[in-house]
C-alpha cells in the first residue's frame, strides 16, 4: 500500500521533472515546425529570440539580450548553411552588445543567397544592426526597429556630446571630456558600419543619411521606427509575413506570471461567429 510519505515523493519528483519536460516538448515542436518551413520555403532558418525569463526559485525577471554566445551560435549556423541556400534569421530581441551584434551583421551581410530578416513583433538597437545587413526585412505591420545610437554606460553617446555645446571647456571635468571622445568615435563607428552595411543597396549619399539617422541620436533609443518609417528611409522592408513565423513565436512563450495581464480565446473570433450562425435556430 502506497503510504503518505511515497506520494508526497511522487509529487515532488513529478515537479521537479515537469518543467524539463516541458521544456523537451516545446524545443521539439520547434524543430519540427523549423523543418516544415524550410522544407516549403527552401531557406534555413536561424531564430535569435530573447524573452524575459524568471528564476524559478527566486523569481525575480531576467532580460536577455544579444551577447558573444549568441554570435558565436548565429555564425556557426551561417557557416554550416550552403552558400546558394537562403537565410531567414527571425529576430526577436531588445538589443546587447554592439560587437555581437556586428559579427552577426557582417557575416549575414557575407552570405552568398538571399538573406531576410524576420521581425514579427520588435528588434531594437542591435537588432536593427542586424537586420540592416540582410537582402530584405519582413515585418509585421504592428512590429517596430529601433534607433542604433551607441550608449555609454546609463548615458547616450549623443547626450554626453551634446554636454560640450551647452557649457565652455573649462566648467566640463575631465570624466565628462573623455567620455565625450569616447561617444564622438562610437557614433562615427556604427554610422560608418551602416554605410558598409548598406553599400550596394541604396546610393552612397542615401545610405550615409540613414546611418545618420539611426546612429546620431536624433530619437531616444527606444523610438519605435514602424515598417512605414523604415520604407521611407529606404530600406526594403516588406509586411508580407508568412503565418508560420507566428506559429513559430507562439513556440516561445513568456514565462508565466502569477496572473495573466492579457487573456483572449486562442482562436479566429470570424471563425466563432461563423460557427454560430451555422447552428440550426430553435424552434
């Protein structure tokens, strides 16, 4: 007979291996639905996705970003791809590290085949770098870019220029001049490397202005560029998002939170009322 002190052991090994199970799970399905896409588009797939993620124990949330690991893992997967087989990178990010997110954009940028970025929701800061190198930028026509202004530290780069025209040399210590030749050799890096980057795509004095643009702080770092604005910019964006990209996100879930701020039924509402009104009427 099963006592007491067996099922609570039951329990705690069931919930210890639940979450690994699960996790086995959604990875699977992943892969299945990777090998669908690129089986009916004859691309390959690499997803750079970062969620917030909470420590089971503590619980306290971790925001992930663009680092080494990541760039090491994305060019390694362009390494192994065909030099004649499209890439489609999903990008779905906050942004990192600006060294990691130069190597994936010069070695996208290197790829033989097409190349097309996927945003179905945002790619911020370095992602926007990143998905400046690719042949062609897919969005969601609600997804958002972002600004690629160079931060130091808590402070943009442009701000801490902007410090040296409002006061005179002598009323401005040290800390401040140094960090100003830091961010005055920032902006001129990236907006040289979004000129490298767009080479070939747009007129020479047309992809200088959008490295202006992006990279010279004219917006806040977290301004939401929309498709619309990266058109006008003149980067070749389209919003014609295949569905499997979706399915693919839906595949990434956020980490639940202890209650739900946004519920809906997982189904087409036009659906539902068509169901509806084939039900025969009573009576």
């Amino acid at each position: 007979m099963t006592g007491i002190g067996d099922l609570f052991w039951l329990f705690f090994i069931f919930t210890a291996v639940q979450p690994a199970l699960q996790r086995r799970m959604l990875e699977s399905a992943r892969i299945r639905l990777m090998q669908r896409i690129e089986r009916k588009y004859n691309v390959r797939i690499i997803t750079l996705i970062h969620r917030q993620e909470t420590m089971s124990f503590l619980g306290f949330p971790l925001m992930k970003y663009i680092d080494m690991h990541d760039s090491e893992a994305v060019m390694r997967a362009i390494r192994l791809t065909d030099k004649d087989t499209p890439i489609d990178l999903v990008l779905h990010t906050p942004g990192g590290l600006a060294l990691a997110a130069t190597q994936i954009a010069r070695a996208l940028r290197k790829h033989s085949a097409k190349t097309r970025v996927i945003v179905p929701h945002y790619a911020m800061s370095g992602g926007t770098l990143i998905a400046l190198a690719a042949d062609e930028i897919v969005m969601d026509e609600n997804a958002v870019l972002g600004p690629i202004d160079p931060q130091l530290g808590q402070h943009p780069a442009a701000s801490v220029l902007k410090v040296l025209d409002q006061k005179s040399l002598d009323h401005v210590d040290d800390e401040t001049l140094i960090e100003a030749d830091l961010a005055r050799k920032a902006i001129a890096q990236l907006e040289a490397l979004v000129t490298e980057l767009l080479r070939g795509r747009m007129p020479p004095e047309q992809a200088k202005s959008v490295a202006e643009t992006l990279a010279s702080g004219k917006w806040t770092h977290d301004y939401p560029i929309t498709a619309e604005a990266a058109q006008e910019l003149g980067l070749k964006v389209s919003c014609d998002m295949p569905e499997e990209y979706y399915h693919l996100m839906n595949l990434y879930p956020q980490p639940l939170r202890q209650s739900a701020t946004v519920q809906y039924l997982p189904e087409p509402v036009r659906k539902r009322v068509d169901e509806a009104a084939q039900r025969p009427k009573q009576g």
